[in-house]
C-alpha cells in the first residue's frame, strides 16, 4: 500500500500505458494471425481504411487484386477479411447445396436487435434456420410466372409516362439528373409491384425539373412512405455500424432515438397497409388477386396459395410450412423496395454513360429492338425478353466495366479450406468481384467497353468471373426480376431517345453504398423521329 502511494501517475500517463498495451496486443495478434497471408499492413483501430475512402472501395479491392493476386488479406471495420479472386474457390464459396458451410453473410449484431429487425429479413439474417425460412417467400414470389407478366406490363405503363415527361422536356432542351430520374422511376415501380401504391416520385421530379425551368405547374403528391422510406433505411445502416455504440455515446444515443421514432412511424404506415390487403384476400377469389408482393407474401403457405408446387426443401420440413407473420412480411416487402431502387437505378445510369462513350453499341440496340419488336414498337412479351442478347450482353458489360456488386460477403459456419488454407468458422471471406471483372487472365483489354465479350464465346473472356447477382444459396432472388425491368426501359428508353452529357469532360463520380452508385448523371435527350 505504502509504495503504491508514492508512484504518482498523471491521467495522460495512465492513458499513455493502455494505448502502448492495446497497440502491442494488438501486433501481438496481427504477428501471430493464423496463415499470414499478403496484404496491405494494417494499423490499429482504423485498420487498413486509411488507404482509400470508402468511395474508393472496389478502386481499393481491384488494386490489391493486381498487387497480392487472388488471395489476401485486409482490414475493414475493425475485422481481418480474406479476399478472394479465384474461380475455384468461386465455386466453394457459391456453393448452391443447401448443406453448404457458407450461409451467412454477415454475424450477429447487437445495433440490429437495437433496432429491433435482428433475424428477420434475407439480406443481414445472421440466422441460417430464419434466414432460410425467409428466403423461401421472396423466392416463391420472384418467381412466380403472373409476378413477371405484371412486372413486365408495369414497366411499360410507367415507360409511357416517362415518355410523355421525356417529350416535353426534350422539345424544352432541359437537362436533368438521370440518376435521380432512375432514382424516382424505380421508386415508382417497386411501390407499384409491392403494395400497390403510387407515390409519383416521377412526377415530384418532372415538377421540380420544369419549375427550375419556369415551365409549368409543381404537382406534389403524398411522398410521405418515400420520406419514411429513405430514413428507415439510414436508421437500417446506422443500427448496422454504430447501434451497438449508440447507448454509450450521448450524440450516437440521440441520432438513434430519432430513427427509432421513425422506424415506429414506418412500421405504423406499413401495418396498415398489410390490414387492408388481408381484407382485400380475404374477400377476393384467388384467380381475382394481383400478383404483387404484398399478395404473394401473405398468401404463401395459406389456403389462398397460388404457388401449389412446393420445393423438396419447403416439403420436408414442417418449420417452413407455415405463413409469414406481420412483422416478417414487414420486414420481408421493406427489403424488396429497399433491394431494387438503387441497384437497377445505379446500373441503367451507368449503361447510359456507356453507350453515350460508345455510339457504335446504341446502333446495335437499336438494330436489335427493330428486329425483336418491328419499327413500330409493339408491346413487349415475356417471350421477347430472352430475344434480346445484345441487350443483355450490354447490361453484363456495363456492370461489369462499373463493378455495380463490388464484392459478396461470406462467414462460413464451420471450419472450412479456402485457398489452399484451413480456416477456422467465422472467417470473413470477401468475393473480390472488383478484382476478378477487371483481370486481364479473365476479360481481353478489361477497360474496353465490348459487350461482344458476352455473346463471342470464343474469344478469352470469361464470364464467371463476373459476379452481378453473387451466387450459391444467396444469390439474388431479384434477378430475374431486375433483368426483366432492366432489358426493358434500355430496349424502349434507347430505341426512343438519343442522349448526350451536359458535361462531356466530367468523369462519373461514385458512391459506395453496398453497390457502385452514381452520384449524379445530368443528361439532355432529343425525342428520335421514327
Ligand atoms: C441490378 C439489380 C440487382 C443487383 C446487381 C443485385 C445484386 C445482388 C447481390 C450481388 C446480392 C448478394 C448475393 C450473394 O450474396 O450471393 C444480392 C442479394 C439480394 N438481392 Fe439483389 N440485386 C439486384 C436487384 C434486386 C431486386 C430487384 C431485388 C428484390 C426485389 C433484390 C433482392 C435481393 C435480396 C433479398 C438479396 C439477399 C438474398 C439472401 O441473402 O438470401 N435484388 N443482390
């Protein structure tokens, strides 16, 4: 006690010594990591992030791809990450068997219990048995054949509407942001096919645009579920990364209470949505209901089903059988907007800058609309969509050559080999997409734009080494879905208009935000005579 009295230690120095004690520990755990393997060197806390901005993360991912090769190792967000860039450990890693060890695609985390969505859902569900359950009813509804038509007939009635806005601003020289129109389109679309609302976020815009431009009337219809929407989603983000902090921090405590005031509000606005649509089933014949989501997600596994054909999976075990409750579907309708809006809106952004850097490819849509559809344009049919190859071919590319899904996520739950090593369950493996859609043992010149590198088989390209909608038994069930929208609006809007950049010198400025997005993409378009 005595000599303990007498050493007299400042704050500083105390703090001094734990700083000096984690960093050592944490070296000590960094030297003695399980198979080292190459990587940029990580300092702690922050990891390897002072390397790029998070902006920069596929920029990030694609140069160590060429510096360390298909397997190594960063630090992001506080977790060592082992990338992957090889398509054999593609094909462990995106094992479709459902006895597959790489399920998850993120842990358990405490912000999301917080925010009170931890289990539910597909997209973050740290839970193989719940997450499976889940899957399931997004599965059964992308692919239900009357789900395609009506997206296919919808897309082309929301087309026309853009088309009429397109026309006035074409004749009127207004130049406009397309990443917002696409922004605004998909928002449309995705409310239409899940609930069945409209919330004219098209026309909110055009307002905007033609206002700026003293043209006309504003038109602000109710985007109040867009608002609600939009901050759900960032409360959603802020609960991923920092919920578990929020208690303990005053600023963090007060952002969090905000988006739980929010959240309440949002789930409120959708609960009453799905009482109404109970009704609705409850009093309509089966053969009578659309087939939007909110339908299909509370009629499967009910006597309203219309999906009779169950998978072996859903028919053997009894835990799948039973109907979603009102807080899954919830969780379940918020994932599918939530899912669709900017991927398919960032991609068609990105095909547009494409094709308008290489007019050659805009002629060979053309050519290919006027074979499929004939010079005037008929409507589109199911059976259309697989005639369009070129098409096709081009939106592979232009996700390609932007990195739309820079990278996948795995965990796998047991111990597993990987690379050549053994791994311990719980290792974080990273699908370097980034890396391998940009290697030149992959794709011939991979800067080109070539979309012929998905239709020419015999050239050196390898289309495994694109990752568009990851793979295995997570891959994304929207696919099928986003490739009917996205064939469709390059079809109708290309063949239509030409375009041009306001700014032709300007390079795309980007965001990283679970996809490769645009920030921002201001174009003018001139109506075609046809
Ligand atoms: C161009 C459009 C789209 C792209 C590029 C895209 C890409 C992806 C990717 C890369 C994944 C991760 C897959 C994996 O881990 O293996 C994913 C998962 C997912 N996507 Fe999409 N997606 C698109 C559109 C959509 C749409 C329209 C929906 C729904 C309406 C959707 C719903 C989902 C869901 C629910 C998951 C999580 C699946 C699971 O964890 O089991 N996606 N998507």
């Amino acid at each position: 006690m005595g000599v303990l009295s007498s050493i007299n230690f400042s704050i500083i120095e105390i703090i001094l010594t734990i700083i000096i004690i984690y960093i050592i520990h944490y070296y000590y755990n960094y030297y003695n990591r399980i198979n080292p393997l190459p990587g940029p060197f990580p300092l702690p806390i922050i990891g390897n992030h002072y390397l790029f901005h998070i902006n920069d993360y596929s920029k990030f991912l694609k140069k160590c791809h060429e510096k360390y090769g298909e397997i190594f190792e960063i630090y992001v967000s506080g977790e060592r990450q082992i990338c992957i860039g090889n398509l054999k450990d593609f094909d462990k890693l995106f094992n479709p068997s459902s006895k597959t060890n790489f399920k998850l695609r993120t842990l358990y985390k405490s912000g999301l219990d917080e925010f009170g969505v931890s289990g539910y859902g597909v997209v973050f569900n740290h839970d193989p048995n719940l997450w499976q359950f889940n899957r399931q009813f997004f599965i059964q509804a992308m692919l239900t054949p009357s789900f395609g038509h009506l997206c296919l007939s919808q897309t082309q009635i929301f087309i026309k509407e853009i088309t009429n806005y397109w026309n006035y601003i074409s004749d009127n020289n207004i130049n406009f942001d397309l990443r917002k129109w696409m922004f605004c389109f998909m928002t449309d679309i995705l409310l239409d096919l899940s609930i069945g609302k409209r919330c004219f976020a098209l026309n909110n815009y055009y307002s905007e645009l033609i206002n700026v431009n003293d043209k006309g009337k504003s038109n602000n219809k109710d985007v109040e579920y867009v608002e609600l929407l939009m901050k759900y989603a960032d409360g959603y983000v802020f609960h991923l990364f920092f919920g578990a902090y929020a208690k303990y921090l005053p600023i963090f405590k007060g952002i969090a209470k905000k988006h739980i005031i929010n959240r309440d509000k949002y789930w409120n606005y959708i609960y009453n949505i799905i009482y109404d649509q109970k009704n609705i089933i409850n009093n309509t014949s089966k053969d009578q209901l659309r087939n939007d989501i909110i339908t299909l997600l509370l009629t499967a596994n009910t006597v309203h089903d219309i999906n009779i054909s169950k998978s072996k999976v859903q028919e053997t075990n009894p835990e799948l059988q039973r109907p979603l409750n009102d807080k899954e579907l919830l969780i379940n309708l918020s994932e599918a907007i939530g899912a669709g809006v900017d991927s398919i809106g960032s991609l068609f952004t990105f095909l547009i800058y494409d094709i308008i850097k290489n007019p050659k490819v805009l002629i060979k849509i053309r050519e290919e609309v006027e074979d499929v559809l004939g010079k005037d344009l008929r409507e589109i049919k199911m059976e259309d969509l697989d005639k369009f190859k070129y098409i096709e071919a081009v939106i592979k590319e232009s996700a390609r050559l932007n990195s739309i899904s820079p990278l996948v996520d795995r965990y796998n739950h047991a111990p597993e080999e990987v690379g050549g090593y053994n791994w311990p369950a719980n290792t974080h493996f990273i699908i370097n997409a980034s890396g391998t859609q940009s290697d030149p043992k992959f794709w011939e010149n991979p800067e080109k734009f070539d979309p012929e590198r998905f239709i020419n088989s015999s050239s050196i390209n390898n289309p495994k080494a694109l990752i568009l909608f990851g793979g295995g038994v997570r891959i994304c069930p929207g696919r099928k879905f986003a490739m009917i929208i996205l064939k469709t609006i390059t079809a109708l809007l290309i063949y239509k208009y030409d375009f041009e950049l306001v700014n032709p010198n300007d390079l795309m400025k980007i965001r990283f935000a679970i996809f490769n997005q645009p920030n921002e993409l201001y174009i003018r378009i001139k109506k075609r005579e046809l």
